[in-house]
C-alpha cells in the first residue's frame, strides 16, 4: 500500500507562522523570514551566526515593524509586532532573542515621542535600518546594585569603560544599550556605538542552547559616547523590564511552534512502523496522533499567552502622556503579565518539546535533523530570570497586594573587606 502524505498546512510553510498573513507587513520581509528558515538547521549543527540573514531582515524591515510609518517603519502596534516576532521565533529563535535590547531601544523613542529631538532621531535611524544589542549583565560583582562599567567625563568629551558577560544580539548591531555608572554612582542606560576604537564584542558565549544569538563578552576601553545617548536607567520607559521579558516569552513560543512543526511534518512522511502499532502509517496512529496534538495544544497556550502580553504593552505606552500614577499602574500590569506566562509556559514547552521524540523513534534523535534544538533552546530561555521568583512575586501579590519588582539587577553582591561569604 502506498503511503499517503498530506500537503504542509499553513503552519508548516516557511514565513506563514501565525498570524503573520493578516499584518501589514512587506512581501521584501515575508521573503527575508523565509529565508532565515531555511538556513536555520544548518546554522544549529555548525554554530555558525546569522550576520547575513539578520542584516537582510533588517534592510526588510525586522527592526522598524514599531516606527511609525512617517519615520519609515510599519507603525505596527504590540499585538501585530508579536504576531511578526512569532514568525521570525519559529524560524530561528536566536535571532529574535538577538533583537531584544533592540525592540527596548525602540519602545524607549517610543515612549519619548517624536516631539523629543533625540528621541525622533533614534527613530529615524532606526526607520534607517540601524539596529542595537545588549549589554547590561556583568561578570563576578558587577551588576548588583554597583556596576563596574562607567561613564567619565575626559577633556575630550565623555568615555565609557568596563566588562559585560552577556551581550546579546550585540555583535550584529550597530549600537550598544549599555549599562553603566557615573561618576557619582548613579545608574545609567547609555547608547554606544559598536564601530569605533574601544569596543571589542566577542563570540564566546558557551551555552548548550540559544548558540547563535550573539550572547558574547564585551570589553569596553574608553568608548566615546555622546551626551545625547545618554539617560538614567529609571527614567527610561516604566516596563522596560516586562518587555524584556516579554520577548523571552515570545522566543519560548516560537520554539513550541517550531516543535509542533517539526512533529507534525516528521509523522506525516515517516513511512517505517512498529507492529505492536496501531496503523499501516505513521500518519494514521492514533496514539502518534495524540502526541501531536498534545504538542499543537502546548505550542496554541504559548501563543495565546504572549498575545496576551503583548495587549498589556499597548496598553503602557498608550499611558505615556498620561499620570505618573496611571503609568506605573499599568507598568505593574506588564510585569504581572509576562511572570504569569513566564510561570504558566515553562513547563508546558519544556514537556512539549520532548514530546516529539515520544512520536518519532530513534529516528528521531539524527544529529543532522538537530530536533534537539528545541528542547535546549526552550531550557536555555526559561532559565533567564529564573520563574521561581516570579512565581513567589506573583503569590505575594495575590496574597498581600505587594508590588512586583520593575527594575532589577543580577551579580555578586559587594561584601566589605574580610566579610565571609
């Protein structure tokens, strides 16, 4: 008996994830994601990064899908711009998680409006097609409270030292979101440009999982930065933090999409058969069938739940001319947003994604088809911000009405001389 295989459904066909169909997007981008897609196997087995793909998404338009059309981006609101980054997540989540600090240095222009000069100038160059990285964590002590990073004033204008661990996206941008301390210790966000004497961006980020998403070392050795590009940290826009980790969501739901792509087109032409079975082909097993369906289910949660977060991110920047009051309301709703779904999802896409191997057999652990990326993937995002504080966060919340944390920080903490640890 001939085997009978289904034609891909919508789901299945590279660059029509999602909603992507419905978003007012461009056809130049629609290639770009499918592109990105194709290459996306091969780049997991030989850890090679995305420079080409990323640029040609970005000169479609993958970083502008928020700026306003008259600065020349789609002008797209939270919901549309997550359906976008769903897409580009279920064709390769490193390079959507590559792109966080950039959709943050968007948001904050964003929330400054046009009508602030410097603010309507990031836009423009980001309507141009310049995009930017991180570069926030710090080695060892750095970081908690005390960065070791700082910005000084020289006779030669401002200058910025110091060592980040974790950068990112930051070797394929442009500019730099940098963390840093001034002179007089207070905190700041400042906007390095990465082309210039002083920046040394590395690839030496060593997880199992994300390995093509630029997440290197940065040595900065008194980097020019203008005063222009230079902010404190808790003035930047209230839910800085929620968006963040809303776009750690949306890379999660990307890889359950994935997976559930993976599974469902590996089932649907797998031709070999066990004989305590249930079917002629793999395609007509109930029980295969079943875990399938489990997996679709996982990957449907996810993206309800970052759609979701994304209305809670529309609803903050549509507060920015409005209270003080009104707008750190609302920024406590993104952050109890996103710790719920980072709560609800870690589990559902971690068991889903090896659920696949539950379906497909030995076959299905081939080093070429890299199907264990999904599942090293997923555990190396859920492992950001660990949820198991943001669980507790949530409970105390319930519980006693206390305010989630907005702005944190992670290191070492800085023990006086002979304290033990």
């Amino acid at each position: 008996m001939s085997v009978s295989v289904h034609p891909p459904t919508p789901y299945d066909v590279p660059g029509q994830a999602a909603g992507l169909l419905h978003v007012p997007i461009s056809d130049a981008l629609r290639q770009a994601l499918t592109a990105l897609g194709d290459g996306a196997v091969s780049r997991e087995t030989d850890r090679t990064l995305a420079f080409q793909e990323i640029r040609a998404l970005l000169d479609a338009g993958i970083g502008r899908l928020r700026v306003p059309e008259e600065f020349g981006g789609f002008g797209l609101n939270w919901v549309q711009t997550t359906e976008v980054l769903l897409a580009l997540a279920t064709e390769d989540s490193n390079v959507l998680q590559a792109l966080r600090a950039h959709l943050a240095v968007e948001e904050e222009a964003l929330w400054r409006g046009p009508e602030d000069p410097a603010a309507a100038q990031w836009l423009r160059l980001l309507g141009q097609g310049q995009s930017a990285g991180n570069a926030w964590t710090e080695p060892g002590a750095g970081g908690l409270h005390h960065s070791g990073t700082i910005v000084r004033r020289t006779p030669d204008g401002l200058r910025i030292s110091g060592e980040k661990a974790y950068t990112t996206g930051s070797i394929f941008a442009d500019w730099l979101d940098v963390t840093a301390a001034d002179e007089d210790g207070r905190e700041l966000g400042v906007l390095v440009r990465r082309d210039q004497p002083g920046v040394h961006v590395r690839d030496d980020w060593n997880g199992f999982g994300q390995r093509t998403s630029g997440s290197g070392g940065l040595t900065l050795d008194e980097a020019e930065v203008t005063q222009s590009e230079v902010r404190e940290l808790a003035d930047r826009f209230p839910y800085q933090t929620g968006l963040y980790q809303h776009i750690l969501l949306t890379v999660l739901a990307g890889i359950a999409e994935a997976a559930a792509r993976d599974i469902s087109r590996e089932v649907r032409v797998r031709t070999r058969v066990y004989s305590h079975g249930n079917a002629e082909h793999s395609a007509a097993d109930p029980q295969l069938l079943q875990v399938v369906g489990e997996v679709d289910a996982a990957a449907a949660v996810a993206r309800a739940s970052v759609v979701e977060s994304a209305r809670s991110l529309d609803r903050a920047l549509a507060t920015r001319t409005e209270s003080e009051q009104s707008q750190q309301r609302v920024a406590t709703e993104v952050e109890l947003a996103t710790a719920r779904a980072q709560v609800g999802l870690h589990r559902l896409v971690l068991d889903s994604v090896t659920k696949i191997f539950d379906a497909l057999g030995a076959s299905g652990v081939a080093a070429p088809k890299a199907l264990d990326r999904h599942w090293r993937n997923a555990r190396t995002v859920t492992s950001h911000n660990p949820w198991v504080f943001k669980a507790r966060i949530l409970g105390d919340h319930r519980v006693n009405g206390t305010e989630p944390v907005r702005l944190w920080t992670v290191g070492e903490p800085v023990r006086a001389e002979g304290q033990s640890r």
